[in-house]
C-alpha cells in the first residue's frame, strides 16, 4: 500500500486518499456517494454501466469515477445537471432495452435497478421499449438464469472468476446481443464447472439470476464478495 | 548490393503491374501474365523487367498499369491489349496514347510520402525495398542514441494517423521512460471500417516501410517484441507482411543482433476476426493477448501498462511508414509539408459519388473542396454534391458549405466530424442524409462490443427511432430522442467507438435537419431511400 497521500476536491469537499484510490473511494470515505450499478466493492472494477461518470474540471471528459484513480489538485463534480440527465437516459436506456416489469419479477424490491430508478427520479422511459425474448435457463438444481432481465453488469462473471476462481460464467456474441453463458454456451444444468456457490445469484443486482423458491431477500447478499475478500486478507 | 543495383539497371524498361486486392478482380494477374508472355515473344525480356506491384492510387480504371521511365499509366489494362502496348511502347517507343490515363486531375494535389514505393516496387522483393532507399532510416538511427531518435520525432512534429492525432513524439518519450520491462511493439493494421482501404494498400504495396517503421520505433523505446495486428479479411495484405518479415530475418534486419549491433527485435503478425472495435488501442490488446476483443477504460495508459502490463507502445501503420522518412531526411525537412499543428501528409480512400475514387495521398491542411472537386474530379454525371462523409461510419456528414475547412485533426473536429481512419465518402442529390446515418448507426449497432450502457443500448435505441422515421411513423419527438440519446452516446461511452459512433447522426441532425423534418412530418423522401419496403402503405 502507497504511504503516499493525494489532496483534492469533491464536490467542494477537500479529500485526502491515499493514491491510487479511485474517485468513487475517495468519495465514499467522506459520504459522498456516487450512483453505480456494475461496481461492487471486492471486485474488479468493469467500468461498463457509466453511472458513476463524474465531471472533472479543466476538461470537457467525463471519467468513471469506480475506474479513475485521483490525482493532485483534482477538482472533481458528482452532481451537475448534465450528469443528473445523463445518469437518467443511462437508466432509460436499461429499462429500455430489456423486459424489465418489476409487478412480476423476483427482485422487486431488492432490484439495484429499480432503486436507482426512484432515486435518480426517472419516473417514464422516453425510448421504445424493446420487449426483448431472451432464453431463461432453469436446467441447474436450483439457479435460474432470465437474460431478459440481465444488464450485462458482468458482476456474476467476475464474482465466478474473481471469488470463486471457476469462471463457469462469461459472455458470448457482442453489442445488444450480448449474452451471459455457462462454460462454452452449455445448459447450467450440464455444466461441469460450475461449483453452485450462488454467488452469482447474490450479487446480481437485478432479478436475472436467483434461487428457485427461495425468498429473494435471503438470495440477494451484495456484499459477499467484500466480505470475503476482507476474511482472506486477514492473516 | 552492387549486384542488385546492376540487376536493376540492366532493364531499360520497367512495367509495374497493380495487382493489389483493388487490381485484381478486375483480372490484374491475367494482365501480369500476359505482360510476361508478350515480352518473351517480342524478345525484349533482357532489357524490360515486368513487376508485380502494388497499388498504384487509381482503384477505379484497374487493371492500373505503371510503364518506367517516364511515369507512363495505362488504365483499365486487359490482357488482350498487352501485345499492343509492349509492341508500340517498349519496342517501338511510342506510348499507346488512349489508354494512357490522365494523370493531372488527379495526381496534381497528392504528395506521396507514406505511398512513396507504392506501385513502384515489387513488395515481394526487400531489394526494391532497398534500392528506394529502404533501411537507410534503420541504418541511420542505429548510429544514433534512443533519444535523438525521438527528439528527431518531436521535431517533426507526426501526429498518429489512427485517428486521435496524438503526438507520436510524445508517446515514444511515455514509452521510453516507462520503467517495467519488457516493452512492446504493436502495428494497428486492423482497418474495419466499409470503405476504407488505406492501411490495407500500404501493406500490400510497401511492408518493407511498416517493418522498417517498427524496427527504428522498437530501438527508440527499448522494445524487443513487436506484433503486427491485421484482419483476417486481408489475405493478400497477410501473405505480403509474412514474405517481407521472412526477407528482413533473413537479411538479419530482424532477430538477434540486426545488422550486427546489440539491437534485436522479433516481429509477429497477430490475426483479428473482424471486430471493427477490435482496433481500439486497448481492445487491440486484449486481442493480442488473446482475449475477447473489449476496450477497458484509460487509465492506465498502454505506454505504462499495455500488452501484460508491460509498457506498449501502439501506432498505426500509416504512422510507422512516416517514420523512416523522418529519420532519413530530419524531423524539420517533414514539418515542412502541411500545417504548423499539423504536420505531413494524410492517406484517404476516397469513394462514393466522385469521378476518380481510390487510394490518395494529400498534405495536410488541403481543404476537403480541393480532395472531393480536384483530386476527386467532382461528382458524375452532372449531379449535384450534397455532402461528403469524412471518418468512416463514425465520421461527421458535412455540407457544401464546410468545405472549405483545412483537412486537419483539430478543424475537422470541430465541426463534427473526425479524421478517423481517413475515409471519406461523397454523396450526391440521390443520398437522403437520414438513410446515410441510419446506415452508419446500424453499422455501429452491429459493431459495438457491449460493454457500456450508452453504446451497445443507446445506438440501438437510435437505431429503433430510424426504423421509426424511415417507415413513416416519425414524430417531432424523436428529433429531440435522437439528440438526446446522441450526446450521452458521444459523452459517456467508455472507448473511441461509442464517442464518435453518433457523429452522422449529430452532424445530418446539424447541417439537414429540414431532411428530417421532412420524413417526419411530409412523410417524404426526396431522394427516394426510405418509406419503401414495409412503409409502403404508410405513406399518405
């Protein structure tokens, strides 16, 4: 770990972190939290659902706050009007581009999705939604995949990858027709690697990987990955 | 050496065959033969060589035929006219006057520097190579220190040529200053996008130039290892590079102790599958390290953690084959040509509605008028120019009115559109400019890798609103979906794709929004593109 520390400015606050320490840290440890959905904390970050864009002064760029590391004398912005805007069309534009009916899904009410919705006050979706028919794989003991629900977030890949050191989960095709797959596009009951952890079921921020029957508040426990990473740590 | 230098002279004639991928479906290797069959019949084969070259810049009268001495350029060559022109020219010495090309028009304005041995030399023979001069920049930097190669670079004052336009002196120095070991070398050659040729022309015509251009950058940061990644799609281009890095070990230009010196560095050609995103700086890693072509967001820089994690250092090829000219002649004697910012020259393929397509070379700082009306020889046909496409899908659509702007980095920026991979498309009165950035956005749509929300969800959402406003259930509001959606896509995306991927859409909503005003309230399209296959009855 770096001794050396960095000095800079969030949101008026003046922030000293050690360097290194990304943004969306630095922000953090003084309670300043910046929207996210595909960080989690014990993961690697991905950099992918551009939430957290933040607005750096002296340049006309926005940075993923979960990817950037500070710098001395930044003079970072968490909330303008242009990101408030931004961060609403980006929650849109998921809303949109999958079948997201919270009434019958199995995360409503503990979806990251939909509180991030209410939080950011998106309250219509100006796109044509597109009613996607995605396959729903229930062939595992217990784990169920609906792609239609996914937000290709990519935090089960990396928790299968990063945590559990399988990599049973990875993404096939590209672009809009990006899917989550099991070992080389196998039915999850046929898979020979995966070790049915669920972590992948408790770090979907979304309804789209869950345990059959079972009440989705035990299922959903984002901060499994932390914890782990913070019990190998000790010695 | 001398031996080749007799070799060449020898010949009194020398008749260059175009038989790059441009040349050759027009049937460019049955002419090469039948230039071989008709020397050996008229006897004249001591003293005419016939070469097999690359492109020779004028893609659209192949076969393109070069005669030297005398720069004679006979066009749409087929083998039954062969005879005539080995008779009448190289025997008789009277050029066949009316299949001679007209060179003013086009040539005039074009200034060969990074094309300087294309069509000229045989690129499957380094000896041509050479005999231009070729490895005298090698040469000449490996009785130099690492850091005057670069300073030479920074005098220069060369920009990438991938499209970004950063100062290659700059990256060099990043790169050399990088304290991690080893450091890597890749060559962009992973041209995607439609329409767009010139990196692909450079590499059929002239390797020698990119190998050359790798070798002085390797020497000048302390790389051993360099990759060369080319699409799949370039066969041609592929087979070329692999002759020419055979060639060079051989000659011990690359390998242990080049040239006899302490330098070494191993040269690899790495082969993409086609992902246009795939030539983004990091995802060209990723795919070079073998993993699935996705872009990872900066920082870190490549120059300090790239392939592995090692300091890499990324050009594109266009880039490289500046470089030995610039160490050859001096970093000044380059910023001579173009602007004071700006410095050389630019490769574009210039397509669509023009008079003479192909392969150019202009100086920077020419105006987009000179490259469409000269170079180009203006639209055929007698219609009228509507606008001209500058950057490849992810380019801005300008009109008439911007076309007196500079061809540089920062002025076309500035207006919308990017120098991108140096495509540039005209489109005449029959384009309809909502069709053309449909096209464009369903290209990217197709294209984008995934990762972030405002690429791989927001082009396609602006893609649905095309469909919309194509078939005739347009409605004002889309205008303000589309301008939306556009700026999010162009501010938020993690990588070069989804930043510059809405620029038709943001410059066609610019410069012809009456065009889209039109489909959606008139329900008409004046160019007669859209409303045509399920919008049929749509229509009023």
């Amino acid at each position: 770990m770096s001794t050396n520390t960095v000095k800079l400015k969030i949101d008026g606050v003046d922030v000293t972190a050690a360097e290194g320490t990304t943004i969306l840290k630095a922000a953090k440890d003084v309670g300043i939290i910046i929207p996210t959905l595909c960080s989690l904390e014990g993961l690697t970050a991905y950099g992918g659902c551009r939430l957290c864009l933040v607005e750096v002064s002296g340049t006309p760029k926005l940075f993923p706050a979960c990817t950037t590391p500070i710098g001395p004398g930044m003079d970072v912005t968490t909330q303008s009007d242009k990101l408030k805007e931004y961060r609403k069309i980006a929650v849109q534009l998921l809303l949109a581009e999958r079948t997201h009916i919270c009434s019958v899904c199995v995360a409503d009410d503990h979806c990251e999705l939909q509180a991030m919705a209410n939080q950011l006050g998106v309250d219509h979706v100006m796109f044509e939604r597109n009613w996607s028919r995605e396959e729903i794989d229930s062939t595992h003991d217990f784990l169920v995949i609906d792609r239609n629900r996914c937000i290709l977030c990519t935090r089960c890949i990396r928790v299968c990858d990063q945590i559990e050191g399988v990599h049973t989960l990875d993404l096939k095709l590209r672009g809009k027709d990006s899917q989550v797959i099991m070992d080389l596009d196998e039915k999850w009951g046929n898979s020979c690697s995966c070790t049915s952890c669920r972590k992948c079921a408790k770090v979907c921020p979304v309804g789209a990987i869950y345990v059959e029957g079972e009440p989705i508040e035990h299922t959903k426990k984002r901060d499994v990955a932390e914890f782990i990473v913070e019990r190998r740590n000790r010695k | 050496m001398a031996q080749e230098l007799e070799f060449q002279n020898a010949y009194k004639y020398r008749i260059n065959v175009c038989c790059s991928s441009g040349c050759v479906p027009f049937g460019a290797l049955k002419v090469l033969k039948a230039f071989e069959d008709a020397v050996k019949e008229f006897g004249v084969e001591k003293e005419c060589k016939v070469a097999r070259t690359g492109c020779i810049g004028t893609c659209s009268v192949g076969p393109a035929v070069l005669v030297e001495p005398g720069d004679y350029l006979y066009q749409s060559v087929t083998p039954e006219r062969v005879r005539e022109i080995v008779r009448d020219h190289i025997v008789l010495g009277l050029p066949v006057k009316d299949m001679l090309y007209e060179r003013n028009a086009y040539f005039k304005k074009q200034h060969r520097l990074v094309l300087r041995n294309a069509g000229k030399i045989d690129p499957s023979r380094i000896q041509d190579y050479i005999n231009m001069g070729g490895y005298g920049g090698l040469l000449k930097c490996l009785t130099d220190t690492p850091q005057a190669v670069i300073n030479e670079l920074i005098a220069s004052g060369l920009r990438g040529r991938g499209g970004a336009g950063f100062p290659t002196g700059q990256k060099w120095s990043l790169v050399a200053r990088a304290q991690n070991s080893p450091k890597y070398i890749v060559a962009n050659l992973d041209e995607g996008d439609p329409g767009v040729f010139a990196n692909r022309t450079l590499a059929e015509a002239d390797p020698h130039a990119i190998i050359e251009g790798m070798l002085i950058a390797a020497y000048a940061i302390g790389a051993e290892k360099g990759y060369i990644y080319i699409r799949s799609e370039y066969p041609l281009a592929i087979q070329t590079l692999q002759k020419a890095i055979a060639q060079a070990k051989a000659m011990t230009l690359l390998g242990e102790s080049i040239l006899e010196t302490p330098f070494k560095f191993d040269l690899e050609l790495r082969f993409g599958a086609g992902a246009f995103v795939a030539g983004e700086e990091t995802a060209i890693l990723a795919s070079v390290e073998g993993k699935r072509a996705m872009p990872r967001p900066r920082p870190p820089y490549p120059a300090n953690s790239g392939l592995w994690q090692k300091p890499t250092l990324i050009q594109n090829v266009e880039t490289l084959a500046n470089i030995p000219l610039i160490i050859q002649n001096g970093g000044a004697w380059f910023a001579k040509t173009g602007t004071p910012k700006c410095t050389g020259t630019k490769c574009f393929s210039l397509t669509g509605k023009v008079n003479n397509p192909g392969l150019i070379e202009v100086p920077m700082g020419i105006t987009l008028r000179e490259v469409v009306f000269d170079v180009g020889g203006g639209v055929p046909d007698g219609k009228k120019f509507k606008a001209v496409l500058v950057g490849g899908p992810s380019g801005g659509c300008l009109p008439d009115t911007l076309l007196d702007i500079p061809i540089d980095y920062d002025s076309l920026v500035k207006v919308g559109a990017i120098m991108g991979s140096g495509g540039i498309v005209v489109l005449d009165e029959d384009s309809c400019m909502v069709d053309t950035a449909r096209f464009f956005t369903e290209f990217c749509v197709d294209e984008s890798c995934g990762k972030c929300t405002p690429c791989r969800a927001g082009l396609a959402r602006l893609k649905d609103v095309f469909g919309k406003i194509t078939n005739g259930a347009g409605e004002m509001s889309d205008i303000t979906t589309l301008e939306k959606s556009s700026s999010f896509i162009r501010d938020g995306s993690l990588c070069g794709l989804g930043q510059t991927a809405p620029n038709p859409v943001i410059t066609t909503l610019r410069y012809f929004k009456d065009e889209y005003i039109q489909h959606i309230v008139e329900k008409r399209c004046d160019a007669g593109k859209c409303f045509k296959s399920r919008g049929e009855e749509e229509i009023e």
